[in-house]
C-alpha cells in the first residue's frame, strides 16, 4: 500500500553528455524559433522571403523543432532514469553524434539541395518534386531522418536493456504487478514508469518510421518499386504522432522528479498513475487515425477509433498527471522560482493544448478544420507551453546556483513574457483555424493576415523571453555538472 | 461548426486556467499532514472524473452522428450531381464547374500526382467541406449547396512551392 511521507532525494548534477544535449538544444532551438517567426511574418506581410524559402523554412522548422524536442526529452529523461538503472554513456553519445550527422544531412538536402517537401515527407511527395530538387536531395533529407531514428533506436533499446535487467521486464517497468495484483507500494518510480512507456511506443514507432523510409528511398532510385500512398500516409502518421507525443512523456519526468523535490511530497506510483500510464501506452499507439480522418478511403471503424481515442486519451492528461500536479503544489509551502514556475506552468500548458486538440479529432469538426491553423495552434500550445516549458525548467533546475538563490527580475519578466507570448501566439493560431486560415501557406489571403500580425509581436515576445532562458543557462553550465542542494524546499520545512 | 469548436475550446481552457490559478493562489502556506489532503484530493479526483465522463463520452457519442464519409438525406431527392476532381501540382482539374443549389452533389475527388486536399469555401471565407485528394484513392464529399453562389476551392495539404496558389471555384446557381 502506498504511503505518503517524502524521502528527500539529492539533487544530482548533469553529466556532461546530458549538458551536450541541453546546449545543442537551446542553439537549434532558438534558431527554430526564429525560423517561425519568419514563417508568420511572411504570412503577415511584414518581409517578403518568397514561397520557395518559406517552404525551404517550413521544413527546417517541423524537422528540426520534433528532432530538438525529442534530444532535449531524451537528455531529461536519460539524467533522472540513470539515477534509477544503470544506462550506457556511449550509447548515449553515439545518439547526439547520429543526430548530428542527421542534421547536417537534413540541412544540405534542404539548404544545398532545395529540398521543400515538410517534415511530413508525404509520399509521393519527396520524389516527385517537378523539378524543384533532386532525386539526392530528397534522398538525402530521407536519410538524415533515418540516421537520426537509427540514433533513438540504439538508445530506447538500451534503456529497455537496462529497465529489463533491473526490473525483470517491461511489463514490470510499466509496474503491472502491482496494477493488476496487490499494491505493495513497490512499483517502480514515475520516472521509471514514463521512461518504459516512451521505450515501447517509441521503439515501435521508430521501426515503423525507419520501415516507411526506407521504402520511399528505395523508391526514389527504383521507381517500379511501387508504395501504396494511403499506406505510406498511415505509416509516416504513425511514426509521426509517435515520436511526437513521447517527447512530452520523457520530458514530464523532469515534473515527476523535481516538484516532489520542491513540496516534500512523494509523487507516488500507485494503481491510479500505473492504469494511466499503460493506458497511454496503448492510447498513444492507436490514436493515429486522427490525423487521416479525411482520408475517407480508410475503413470507416479505424476512423472512428481515433475520433474515440481522441476523448479518452485527454483522462490521463487532465485526471492523472495534470491534477496530480495540483495535488502536489495544493497547500505545500511550495517557494516559487524560475523552475518550479516553468515546472508548475507546464502541466497547465499541456492540458490546456489537449483541449482544441481532442476536438479538433471530432470527426465532424475536423471536417472543417483539418489542415488549417488550428491544429498548429493546438500542438504549439502544448508543445509549447507544456514540454518547452518542462525543458526550460530543468535548465533553471540544474543552473540554480543554491536553493535559496533568487531569480532576478529579468528572469521573472521573462517567465511571464513566456506565458503570455505563448498564448498570444497560440491563441492566434487557433482564432485563424476558427476563422479557416488553411495551414502551410506561404501566402496568405488579405483575410487572414491581422491575426498572422498579432501572432507575430507575440511570437517576438516569447523568442525575447527565450533568449534569457537560454542566457541563463549557459552563464551557469559550471553549476550544472555538480551535485548540490538546488531545489528550495517548501516553507515550513524550511523556516 | 468552427464557432461552437472555439466556445466550447475557450470554455474548457478556462476552466482548466481557473483550477490551475486556484491552487496556485492556494500553494502558499503548508499543509504538513498529505496523508489526509490526499485522501481529500483522491475523492474529489473521483468525482472529477465521473464529471468529466459524463459529459466527454455522450459528447463523443453525439458528435458520430452526421459523419461526412455516408450521404445526408435531403428533402429534395433526385440523383446526385457528381463532380469528379483531379489534383495536379498546382491546379484542380474538374470535369464540371456548376451544380444547382439544394439538390445532392458527390464530388469525387483524386490525385494524379502527390497529396492534395479539396477544401471548399463558402462566400464568407468558412470552410464547409473537405477530402484529401490522394493517387490511387478516391475519397467522395456528399453536400448539398445551400444558396447560390461562387464557393472557392483551396489546396488543404501541403503540396510543393505553388501549394497557396492552388485554388479553383464551383459556380451553385441554376443553369
């Protein structure tokens, strides 16, 4: 039976492959941020770039945002996870160097070669370019995505190595034994739990992603190498929501280790956190459809499953892991600093994101609204505001020079230029989804462009915002590798 | 349909920035004993629950209703218009350009090269309909045409460099 007295943990301090991951994280970052703020300015007629570079933009930013998202999770994930099983550092290395070479590849193809197809890289697309970039350079953008997945393969396939050795299996890492039997209390710890669920779906999705691509390179030299495009679509989809959505559970792990921290308050892996974890390891799985729902050709009950999904999958976000944040902070004393702020402000980010999101997987709401800026307004909300925030709150996490350091007044500016730049930006999106602005537009009808305005003096407020953050950061990277009291413990305990 | 999608999103976000600000303001002075304000927390959860259930899944139930992939019935009866669609990078290729109002038109959609999506817009800028455009497939929109009018079709998946400017109309007016 779980009980609930806190056992303080010690703050440890990041290895250097994990401060790697985080530097290269706020430089791409950064640069991708900046990237969509060319894309909405474009759109609001504030510069003029052209379609092509708008296009060659729009690609680097959906590549590069889901790829930097998923490096600064895994660093997140691979700091507390080892503190719990015994990871292998080289792995861990040789997954920043594949990225890397997968960038660079993604960046020539791109860059050099003209490449524009999105990130999405929908079949036929890539090959089938009118002559706007070559066979190479899409073979070349292709590739680099594979090195990359290759890079997160090798790395979820030691993390199950090492859950496996520790724990006697996945399923014991998902802590099923105590889901189904008697709760001993003994389940593995959140971090444990999140990290296996990430394993599974992500490995599953990688070897789905890799498989697709493979087939679309094979494809661009051997052209009577036919690919069924609804296929391919299901597959890249898959891949795609996948990998996305597991960024946002390795990162939430920063919120399972470092709140408790912060209140003195266990964050317990009990029946009701355990059944929420491996019912988002299935929902996260099948959910999928919600992106074709437009694709009228798929059998009609697979639609329907992700319009159902959809709604479910939004139980484990708000009555678990949303309102279990609250439970925690509720009446704690907590002290509030930069990262319990962006710690805090993070799980409101994610549930309120979630919200246009399951609607926007209504069947007949996406009906007239697939495809237009709602849904970047949806997933940049809780991408956003939710698992950008999780990341930056580790960073003040690990950079806190001791616990009871204050946050100047610019730190605290920037936090709440975050907030509200991100949900003026957001909200922007999502007005001109409501008013059927449609997505991936370089231009945009005289209509549409006030919002695209509003969107972008919010979108400069929250790059000014982010700029601190990430000086913050690197003007403290000494601090960060050494292990010390960082998180302020909560008011009576203290005092 | 767009109105009620932004209502109800604001509502719920809301409500959610409501509770969040709640326990906020609420975080300040320490209760020590948790075992309890757990037990509180866990049987409020409970009731959350149930109140989000409660209105999630009929919602979820209600919404399957009318879904766009079977024909409407329409008062006025009679034998579908068909239009038959064709996307190409970057133009919409259609063997007819003009139905009547309020009689049934299937509008058949495909590719003959990448992914497209046929999205049709009303005089007032409102997407009231959409099928991806996909080769090899084709995906079928059942409407009606409410009034008469020049509805414009807009491109809804990414396509390439003349992506937003693969645009056509369809004429509704009697013939």
């Amino acid at each position: 039976m779980a009980t609930y007295t806190y056992t303080p943990v010690p703050d440890q301090g990041a290895k250097a492959g994990v401060l790697a991951y985080l530097v290269i994280s706020c430089v791409v970052l950064l640069l991708m941020m900046l990237f969509g703020l060319l894309m909405r300015m474009e759109q609001a007629q504030m510069i003029s770039i052209g379609a092509l570079w708008f296009y060659k933009i729009m690609t680097l930013h959906g590549a590069g945002m889901v790829g930097i998202v998923a490096l600064a999770g895994a660093a997140i994930m691979w700091h507390f996870l080892r503190q719990y099983v015994d990871l292998s550092t080289g792995i861990f290395m040789a997954n920043l160097i594949l990225f890397l070479t997968g960038v660079v590849m993604i960046l020539a193809s791109v860059l050099l070669g003209d490449f524009h197809a999105a990130w999405t890289f929908l079949f036929p697309l890539p090959t089938t370019s009118m002559g706007m970039w070559s066979p190479g350079a899409a073979a070349l953008f292709m590739g680099g995505l594979l090195v990359i997945g290759v890079g997160f393969v090798l790395l979820h396939l030691d993390i199950a190595r090492a859950i496996i050795s520790r724990y006697g299996g996945l399923g014991r890492g998902l802590g099923w034994p105590q889901l189904f039997g008697p709760d001993d209390g003994n389940a593995p710890p959140p971090a444990v739990v999140a990290s296996t669920m990430v394993t599974i779906v992500n490995l599953i999705g990688l070897v789905v992603g890799a498989s697709i691509l493979v087939m679309m390179l094979i494809n661009v030299y051997v052209p009577t190498f036919e690919i069924d495009a609804l296929l391919a679509k299901g597959m890249i989809y898959f891949f795609g929501h996948v990998f996305i959505n597991a960024v946002i559970y390795m990162a939430v792990i920063a919120v399972y280790e470092i709140l408790p921290r912060y209140t003195q308050r266990p964050w317990k892996s009990n029946k009701v956190f355990l059944a929420s974890w491996t019912a988002s390891t299935i929902m996260v799985m099948f959910i999928f459809p919600h992106h074709l729902l437009m694709d009228y050709a798929y059998p009609k009950w697979f639609l329907i499953m992700g319009h159902i999904i959809g709604y479910l999958n939004t139980f484990p976000i708000l009555i678990v892991t949303g309102y279990g944040a609250m439970m925690i902070v509720y009446r704690s004393g907590i002290r509030w600093d930069m990262c319990s702020r962006l710690l805090f402000v993070s799980l409101f980010g994610w549930a309120v994101g979630a919200m246009p999101a399951f609607i926007d997987g209504t069947i007949t709401v996406n009906y007239v609204m697939h495809n237009t800026l709602w849904v970047p307004g949806h997933f940049h909300t809780y991408l956003l505001l939710g698992m950008v925030a999780m990341v930056f709150g580790f960073m003040y996490y690990l950079g806190k020079p001791n616990e009871n350091a204050p946050d100047s007044a610019l730190d605290v500016a920037a936090f709440w230029g975050f907030v509200i730049g991100t949900m003026g930006f957001t909200m922007s999106f999502l007005y001109s989804g409501k008013i059927s602005a449609a997505r991936r537009y370089a231009e945009h009808l005289p209509e549409w462009v006030p919002y695209d305005k509003i969107a972008s003096y919010f979108a400069m407020l929250l790059i000014a915002s982010v700029l601190v953050f990430i000086f913050r950061f690197l003007t403290r990277l000494g601090l960060a590798s050494r292990d010390y009291q960082r998180a302020s413990l909560a008011r009576s305990m203290a005092t | 349909m767009q109105e009620t999608a932004w209502q109800v999103s604001l509502v719920l976000m809301l409500m959610i920035t409501f509770g969040v600000v709640f326990v906020a303001i609420n975080s300040g002075k320490r209760e020590e004993e948790y075992g309890p304000l757990v037990k509180r927390a866990y049987s409020f959860r409970t009731k959350l629950f149930w109140a989000v259930a409660l209105v999630f899944f009929p919602a979820m139930i209600y919404n399957l209703m009318g879904l766009p992939y079977s024909p409407k019935a329409v008062a006025s009866s009679g034998p579908a218009q068909v239009i038959n669609v064709t996307g190409h990078m970057w133009y919409w290729e259609m063997d007819r350009d003009q139905v009547e109002p309020n009689q049934p038109v299937d509008i058949r959609v495909t590719s003959a090269d990448v992914n497209h999506g046929f999205g049709i817009y009303d005089s007032d800028l409102r997407l009231i309909a959409q099928a991806q455009a996909m080769p090899g497939y084709t995906n079928v929109i059942h409407i009606t045409f409410p009034k008469e009018g020049t509805y414009r079709v807009l491109c809804m998946e990414y396509c390439g460099v003349a992506h937003h400017n693969m645009m056509t109309e369809i004429k509704v007016g009697k013939s």
